[in-house]
C-alpha cells in the first residue's frame, strides 16, 4: 500500500523552503514514489514546471494550492486548507482562487463565501493544524465545506501529532463521516535541509537565529521520507484507510496542462474586414510612402511585399502585425523617439512599410525567412524598443485598448546570488556587519559567479572558512540556498495579451502601474499559448527623445529619418573613435576599433557592430588588413563574390550563410534558416545530414564535390559567430543618428545625455567629452537654470535637480517665483521663498554651487551673511507683514580655489569652474602624464592627481601602515593603492587636498581598476626640477568702435556666466593701454570660454597664453 505526499511545498512559497519543484520530482521518484502533489501557499509559480518535470519523470503530477481561510469564528488565525485539482475544471478554479487571493486579498484571509463559486472539481484536505483540533470551530465550519465540496473533504493526518491529538481527529471525522487522509508535511527532500529552511524563513521575518549551531541540530525534519517507510509508520500507527485515501485522491486527479499554439488576440478592424485583407491596404498604402532603394523597381518592393503578405497570412499571424502596427502607431503619434528596428525583423518589409520598423531590407539585402520561416512553425519576435521614461505611457495605451483582463505584465523572480546568500545567511546568524562584508568581498566580483567556482578561485574566501567554524555553517548554508528565488518581481520588457480573460489561461497577481501580472514566467506563458510582446525601455532612446524635443524648438521641422547615413561629419566622428555616449560604440575597445579601421561608409559602421562581439572579435585584424589590402583576400569560389566580397571573405553575418546554401546547394531560405540555426546550436546529427543535402545540392548546381565540402566546412568554423545582420543594420542606424545629433546639434546632445547620465561616475567624461566639442557647461543659475540640464544661449546649464540637498518642492517654487520677476540678489530670493525654504542647509547648497554667482557678492560673503539673511526676512515678515526688505552683505575675501573646488565637487559632483590638477597639465605633457579616462588593466602610467580622501590601515601580518586613496582627474576617478613600503616613504605627501604626480602599475581589482603606487611626489617638487606650471592670461583686444551698447550688454552676461579664475587684461590699440580687469570679471580657461569670446569678439581679438 503507497502512500501519496499531498502536503507539500516548494521553494515558490517564498522563503520557506529549499525544495526545487525539479528536485522534489527526482527525490520523490528515487524514493519509490508513483505520484506526488505540489501546493505552494497561494500561487502557482512553480506548478507547469513541477508538472512538466513528473511527466519527464514517468510519476503522477497533483497539482494544487494552499490558502488560509477565515471564519466567522476566527479573527487573527486562519484555517489552512489545501485545494488539489481532479480535472481540467478543477485545474482552472485553482488559477481562479490563486488569482482571487493574489488580487483581492493578499492583505487578509479569503472567506467561505468568497471561495465557494470555485470548489467545483476540487479534493479539499485540512492539514493537521491547531484549528482542527477546535471542536467548536470545526462543529462550526466543517459542514457547510462538506456540503459545497460534494463529500470531497478530507482531514489529514500527520504523525507529528501525538497519540491524543490523533485521536481526537479520528473522532472529529467519524462524527462527520468525512475520511482521514495521511497528510505529513513535506518542506526539503533530506533531514540536512531542515536548518536551509529554516533560515530562509528567518531571512524571511528579518529576525535572526539565537543560536546558529543548536538550532542546525535542533530542528524537526519535514523531509520526504523513502515511501515504504512512511507508508509503513503510518500503518503502524493504524491509519490504514488514511493512507488508501491518498491514492484514491491520486487516482481522481487527472489533469492535463494544455500546451497549445499562440491564440492571437483579434485585431478590430474597420467597417468588419478581414485582418489579411486590413493588413494588405495598411502595406499598400505604407509602400507609397517609403522611398525606393537604387537599383530597384516597385514591381520588385511589390514582389517582395506579396511573398511576405502570403507567408504571414498562411502561417496565422495578420493579426500579430496589426496589433504591433498600432502599437507602433500610437508611439509615433505621441512623438516618441523610436530607434529603426531591433533583431531580425528588420528584415520584413511589411515591417517597413508600416512603420513598424526603418530599414528598407531591399536597401540592405535582409532576409524576410531570418525573422519568420514558413518551413519554422513559431511566433515571430519583434521587439519594440522605446524611451525608458515613456514605456509607461505604451503600456496604458495597450490596457485600455485591450482591457484589463486581457493584459497583463509577466512575472520574473530574483534569486539568490553568490554574495546575497552569503550576506542574507550572516544577518540572520547576527554576525557584525564588517565580518559579514569581509566574506562577502573575498567571493570575486564576477558576473554570475556561484559560490563553488568561489570557492575554487578565492584564497582569501577558504582562509576565513578555515578559521571560523560559524563561517563554515553559513557557507554551507548559503550553497544550500544559492540560486533559490528569493523575490518576484516584473519582467524588463515582456506583457502578454490574450483574446480571453487571462485568469482562464494563467493564475495572476496584480503587478504595477495598475495592471495586472502573471504568476508564470514568460518561457511557460508562451508555451501555454499566449502572446508575449517585448517594449523595451531603452535608455539611448530617452536620451534622443530629449535630444530631438530641444533641437525642435529651433527647428521644428528637423526630420532625423532623413538625415544622410554618409554624412561625412558624422563619419569622421566615428573615424576619430569619439563614440562616447553613443549607444552600442561607447566601450573603449570599440572606439579603438574604430580608429583601426577608419569606416569611410555606413557599411563599415555596420560591420564594426557585427564584429565586435566574443567570436567574431577574433577576425577584426584579418577584416582591416583585408580592408587595407595587406591581407590577401581568399574566396572558396569566385563565384560566391557577390555574397562575401563585401565583407573581404569574412563571414560576419548570419544571413551571408543562408545567402550561401541557397546559391550553392540550392536551399530556399527557410531549408538555409534551419541550417544556420543548427550550426549555430552546433548539433552534430542535423548537420550531418544537413552536409549531405549541401554536397549533393551542390553538385547538382554544378560545384565540384571538393568545393562544395570546402564550403559546408568554411560556413561550420564561422557560423556559430555570425551576426544577425538585420540587427546590425537597425543599431548601428540609431547609433549614427545619435552621433548626427553629437556633431550637429552638441549642446542639445550633450544636455539629454547629462539629464540621462545624472549623478553617475560618467558624468565627468561626458563634461570634458563636451567641452572638446566646443560645448560650453555652465553652472547653475537661480534665475535661468531648469530643474534639469538644459540649453541656455545656446549653452548646457546645470539644472538645479543636479546640485545635492536641493528639495523638487524648492525648485518648483523658485521656477514659480521667478516668472514674476528675476532675482535681483541673495537677499531678495530669502524674502520671496516660502518661509518653509528658508533654512541654511536648504540653501548654502545653492551658493555653493555657484547659483547666485551672478547677483553682485562672492561665496564667502552669501555664506557668512546667510543665517543673518533668513533671520531678518522673517523678522521684516513678521514686523511689516511683507517680503520685501533691503540687507547689506559685508565684504570679504572670497574662498581660496581649492576650497570652491571642493564644495562644487560635493554638491555638484564635479569640478565645474575647473579641476586642481588643470593647472598642471604643461607639466602632465612634460611628465608623459596619461589621464585617469586613458588608463589600461596591465599598463604602468603616470598620473597627475587630486588627493579627496585617504584610508590608512595596518596590514594583518605585519601591521605595518599602508593607504588607499582616492583621487581624480578631469576624465574621473582611481582608487590608489600605496603599500607599507611605499607608505613609509611618502607618507608626509599622502594628505587630502594635494595634488601628486603618482606613478605605478594598473591593475583590475573586482572589476574596477587601481593604480598600485610605486613613486608619490608633488607636482610643486616636479615644477622646481623642470617648468612650473604656466599662468595664464586672457587678452582681448578692443579696438575704437567695437564696443557698442549691445556688445557691451552681451560681454557682460557672458562673463556672469563664464566667471572663473584666469585674469583678463583688455588692451585698447587706439590708447595703446592696457587694463586688468577686476577679479570679479576674470573667466574660466577652458575650450568653451574661448568659443565663446571668438564668436563675440573675432578670432583676431582673443589671445589665451602662458605667462612668466
């Protein structure tokens, strides 16, 4: 006689057990078992993998759910009842009760009544629990569930109970008549992960163990027992009927998930067409908008457009395309930017022609079959790229479009990574934080590192294993629950939509934004039939949708879809490898690519893109030698020309594959799609014979045997690492559209890049990125400045959102003050803000940011004369009962340099009216000097650096003092590591505010690089050896005449906004005079300073030079 676990859970009840559904399935068959159940606490997350894993498995899968109900009798307890599903009926009221509780009741306990419409076709068991031993509860409860369920009622069972509680059970079920069914509770597979789960519920409740080693020990197990010996404890124990129950039960259930094709949701069309007959008219009147690519005729776009018209409509998918169409439509309408295209369907005309998609695919030579075979059953994929910042506005349209049953985001769940279940195990054994970090740190900082390949790698990890027996439990631990899902959370980009209400196809929970969520992720949801689209968030196009909206306000009719794909600015950006901040050609590596191959044309760009991937990396020196003409170019057959001399002989692109067997060996291109695909998941028995068909096919077009195997052998080494050149050809467009914008329209570039960027480590590179693009950067200014980056006289100003501590309230206020009237001074904005604002802390962030910079005082004054400033705005508030009132700010110096520098630094993040070490950069030349932005793992550099903070430890074994410092440049920061011998050298030069040329080896250190110091000294002890540092002056010349009203008035404002440190003398040529203007007018030294000055004054009347 077997006994059938039906009490059981999994690890998708969240952080209460160890238990893989598959592992539940393996263990439950290696133990003698025929079936098993799985109920988690109220979702199904795990049940189509449990029931997919059985039924590979050869054991009967009973699939059901557990919930709490409540009672009228209870209020704080609830009544746990397990629901088992006998028929497909039953399986879709357990996705109903799943997605009642998920939705309407996540808070609190479902009630009798609220589950009653959905016990139809469901075994309902009430586990052993303290609320079935409540003979007044039962005597209240038990009935009416005996008499909705039909008799299908059972009260478990469980040997943890003792010898009394047992019977009382027994006793409850003959007054009732209802049968007693074996229920022991099954948490973990083996008695070892007893204590896994019992720290995941701890991890679970925030609370931490007493006593880490007793309760390893000490916890009772509720592990699956071999079936013969349960089954035989519980027939000693007499429940022998209680077991029969089980497999009665087991025997009820038989439910069979249906797998099934993609049903499409039904497109409305008007005036009640057909979908393939409203998707013709929508191609045909598309085509007419689209401009024909050279060399070919409309019969060939018609042609084209009718072949893949046919397939669409035979495989089923009309209205897939039309509901993508409008999608798309909608994005267009509101103005979004849209990059053109994203994977293989850029290969679709009808793509194209619908706006779905910006690549003319004749243009380009893309293959239709690469995104949808017709000899392939499965859906196509288009993913729609779209602003980060506006993916929530696709996705109302498509809920209110579709309605709110029909749509629903798709569940995805974090786990446990390596260095998370070493920190989550430490919080709960209460050891200290820095314990915890130390372990933490010594697992290497690698992508998707496991625990074991830590293991194997880290030294320092097995040393304090070694040394702790409490750190050798938690890393036994934290294997046990290493890659567990820990939490649910929303998929980046995939929804799905259905013709029928969801909750009849999946369990749901409520997601974001008010929508919906399925508990399956997005893998089974497709299986199960639905349609799953991807609206990606992309952060690029965010920053073009900024971009294109600030250069529409100066020329609303700019069109960037028609701008040249061979503009010869852009191309020479490219060239030049200036990249940066252009998506998918950023990376260092790139850009050097970049400047090896010098792309004269939007192929190469194409190319580059394709080959700068792991694989096809291997091939970029043969492709510009080749290039270049240094490297012979070597066909298989000259006759193959057309398909690979474009590429040198290189295979860079899937689709070259494809265009090969269907010339050689006479493949359509879908027999070709299949080929490639099976190179490229490299399965030897398919391309056996798939080299068969390819030789003969071959032969019979007339290739010698020997050429054709030469082929098939020349396309298996390459196509594994082939592109999808569909994709390439989308991407790199939307690159050289961005990088249009960069050479055309900088300031406009640069301002939606920042915006993007705010408050990240890049924002320093992309300032000096823009000022050797002649962007000026200014700083905030309390009567001009936006809360965000924006162009101000045709110059980036900081917005007031970037200067840290500033409140969004305040800056609302002050852009709603100022639309009354500017400004005039430190005073007047104190008596006109809100007297909430009026604190020193809300706004000494602002003058040190250079806010007011350009209302009259410096920034030591304002600060000294801030609380004074507050003091008597309220005073005169509360005396005269306005805001007006007139203060005086005294006089004094304002602070040294160094000291601004590091103010702006701290509420700006960056060094804005200049750097500590610009100064030095005549000596950076003179040293060979590389910058912090040029710095490579491996190499040995010299760097001019800024000293912010330094951290001096002693060394474990010898205690000896050593440092680490943090520093910067103009380009960005570097950890510096100085060790104990170094440190003793030049320990007196290693202080905060120094400025040191510091020379040493790079190095990768948890995927950050380091400097590891070998010399240290200060560039003052460099100058007296070779040249001081340069000073450096403006001179402007101002001949008679010049200086006009106008002129004057424009001189004026640029120097309010160019303020910075580098003197100004003015000579007069009529007088022959010369004159130092006061400080208060003295200027920044940089590019855009300069720009600036030139388009004022001319090139002939603007000097920057070094001076004795």
């Amino acid at each position: 006689m077997e006994l059938v676990p039906l009490n059981v859970i999994s690890t998708y009840s969240l952080l209460q057990s160890p238990l893989r559904p598959q592992e539940l399935v393996q263990g439950a068959k290696a133990k003698g078992y025929h079936a098993v159940a799985l109920a988690d606490w109220n979702v199904m997350y795990g049940a189509i993998d449990f029931y997919n894993a059985a039924k590979a498995a050869g054991i009967k899968p009973l699939l059901g759910l557990r919930l709490h109900l409540k009672t009228a009798a209870m209020t704080t307890r609830g009544l746990e009842v397990l629901f088992l599903a006998r028929t497909q009926a039953g399986y879709l009221n357990l996705m109903q009760l799943s997605t009642l509780k998920q939705t309407q009741a996540q808070t609190r306990f479902l009630t009798h009544q609220e589950i009653k419409p959905y016990l139809n076709d469901l075994d309902l068991i009430l586990p052993a629990q303290p609320l079935t031993l409540d003979q007044s509860l039962i005597d209240q409860w038990l009935p009416a569930m005996i008499e909705a369920t039909a008799g299908h009622l059972w009260l478990g069972v469980d040997l943890e109970l003792d010898a009394i509680q047992r019977e009382q059970i027994k006793q409850t079920a003959q007054h009732y008549d209802v049968s007693l069914a074996a229920a022991p509770r099954v948490e973990y597979l083996e008695d070892d992960d007893a204590f896994a789960a019992d720290v995941l519920r701890h991890i679970d409740a925030g609370t931490k163990m007493a006593n880490p080693f007793f309760q390893a020990h000490q916890s009772i197990s509720r592990a699956l027992p071999e079936q013969e010996k349960l089954s035989q404890a519980f027939l000693d124990s007499g429940f022998e009927n209680a077991v029969e129950q089980t497999t009665r039960i087991a025997q009820e259930c038989a439910v069979e998930v249906r797998f099934q094709k993609p049903v499409l949701p039904k497109f409305p069309t008007p005036d009640q067409q057909s979908a393939a007959d409203y998707l013709k008219s929508l191609c045909q009147a598309g085509l007419q908008k689209r401009p024909l690519a050279p060399g070919y005729t409309l019969a060939d776009y018609q042609k084209r457009l009718q072949s893949e018209l046919t397939t669409i409509h035979e495989m089923g998918f009309d209205d897939y395309f039309l509901i993508v169409w409008d999608v798309m439509r909608f994005v267009h309408q509101q103005k979004m930017a849209t990059d053109p295209g994203r994977g293989s369907a850029a290969g679709s005309l009808v793509a194209y022609v619908l706006a779905i998609t910006e690549v003319d695919p004749l243009k380009y030579q893309l293959l239709f079959e690469r995104f949808l075979n017709p000899e392939r059953a499965q859906m196509p994929d288009i993913d729609l790229d779209l602003p980060d910042n506006r993916r929530d506005e696709v996705l109302a349209y498509v809920h209110q479009k579709y309605g709110h049953s029909r749509v629903a985001q798709i569940i995805t769940f974090g786990t446990f990574g390596a260095k998370q279940a070493v920190r989550d195990v430490g919080r709960v054994f209460g050891m200290p934080v820095y314990a915890i970090d130390e372990l933490a740190r010594a697992v290497p900082n690698l992508p998707k590192i496991t625990l074991q390949q830590a293991l194997n790698e880290s030294r320092s990890l097995n040393n304090l294993l070694s040394d702790s027996s409490q750190n050798a439990l938690l890393m036994k631990t934290a294997l046990r629950i290493e890659g567990l899902p820990r939490h649910y959370s929303t998929h980046a980009a995939g929804i799905v939509l259905s013709q029928d209400p969801l909750n009849q196809l999946v369990p749901l929970q409520n997601g974001s934004d008010g929508l919906l969520m399925t508990q399956f992720p997005k893998d089974t949801v497709e299986a199960l039939g639905l349609l799953k689209m991807d609206f990606l968030g992309l952060r690029n196009l965010s920053i073009m949708d900024a971009a294109l909206r600030l250069v529409e306000k100066s020329q609303p009719d700019f069109n960037l879809r028609k701008i040249s794909l061979n503009d010869p600015m852009t191309l020479q950006l490219f060239q030049k490898g200036a990249t940066e901040g252009i998506f998918q050609f950023e990376s260092s590596g790139i850009r050097q690519v970049l400047i090896r191959l010098h792309p004269e044309n939007f192929e190469m760009i194409v190319a580059v893109n394709a080959l700068y991937r792991p694989g096809p990396m291997d091939n970029i020196t043969h492709f510009i030698a080749r290039k270049e003409g240094r490297e012979k170019v070597s066909l298989p057959d000259p006759s193959l020309a057309p398909i690979l001399a474009p590429t040198y002989g290189i295979l860079v692109y899937q689709e070259q594959v494809m265009q090969l067997a269907a010339k050689m060996a006479g493949f359509t291109l879908g027999q070709a799609d299949l080929l490639r695909r099976a190179m490229s998941k490299k399965k030897q028995d398919v391309m056996e014979k798939m080299r068969g068909r390819f030789v003969q096919g071959a032969i019979a077009n007339g290739y010698s045997k020997t050429v054709a195997e030469q082929v098939f052998d020349y396309i298996d080494r390459f196509a594994n690492y082939g592109f999808n050149r569909s994709h390439a050809v989308a991407y790199s467009m939307m690159a050289f559209e961005m990088a249009y914008l960069k050479c055309h329209f900088a300031p406009a570039f640069f301002a939606a890049l920042l915006n993007a960027h705010a408050g990240s480590e890049k924002m320093r590179a992309y300032f000096e990125d823009a000022r050797s693009f002649g962007v000026a950067i200014i700083g905030p200014n309390i009567n001009f400045s936006q809360a965000d980056f924006s162009l101000y006289q045709g110059r980036v100003l900081f917005g007031l959102a970037m200067i840290k501590g500033i409140r969004r309230d305040l800056i609302k206020a002050v852009i709603d003050q100022r639309k009354q009237k500017p400004f005039a001074n430190l005073a007047d904005f104190i008596g006109r803000i809100d007297v909430k604002f009026r604190k020193v802390e809300l706004i000494a962030p602002l003058i040190y940011a250079g806010a007011f910079d350009h209302l009259g005082s410096n920034r030591a004054e304002m600060i000294d004369a801030l609380p004074d400033l507050i003091d008597g705005a309220e005073f005169n508030q509360a005396l005269m009962g306005n805001d007006t009132f007139q203060t005086t700010i005294p006089a004094r110096p304002e602070y040294p340099l160094a000291q601004r520098l590091e103010k702006e630094h701290e509420y700006l993040g960056i060094y804005l009216s200049g750097h500590p070490v610009s100064q030095y950069r005549a000596l950076a030349n003179q040293l060979h000097a590389v910058k912090v932005t040029q710095l490579k793992e491996g190499m040995n550099a010299t760097l001019i650096l800024y000293v912010s903070r330094v951290k001096t430890i002693n060394t474990k074994k010898t205690r000896q003092p050593m440092a680490f410092i943090s520093a910067s440049d103009e380009t960005g920061s570097i950890e510096v590591t100085v060790f104990p011998k170094q440190f003793q050298r030049y320990q007196e030069l290693i202080a905060a505010r120094n400025v040191l040329i510091i020379s040493g080896r790079v190095e990768n250190r948890n995927g950050s690089l380091q400097l590891l110091a070998s010399r240290i000294q200060l560039t003052s002890a460099a100058g007296e050896r070779g040249s001081a540092p340069a000073k450096t002056r403006w001179f402007l010349q101002l001949r008679p005449g010049v200086l006009t009203p106008q002129l004057s008035a424009q001189l004026q404002e640029f120097i309010k906004l160019h303020h910075g440190n580098v003197p100004v003398m003015v000579y007069y040529p009529e007088k022959k005079q010369t004159q130092l203007l006061p400080r208060s007018q003295w200027l920044n030294g940089d590019e855009a300073t300069k720009k600036g000055l030139i388009d004022l004054l001319g090139v002939s009347n603007v000097v920057y030079q070094s001076v004795p």
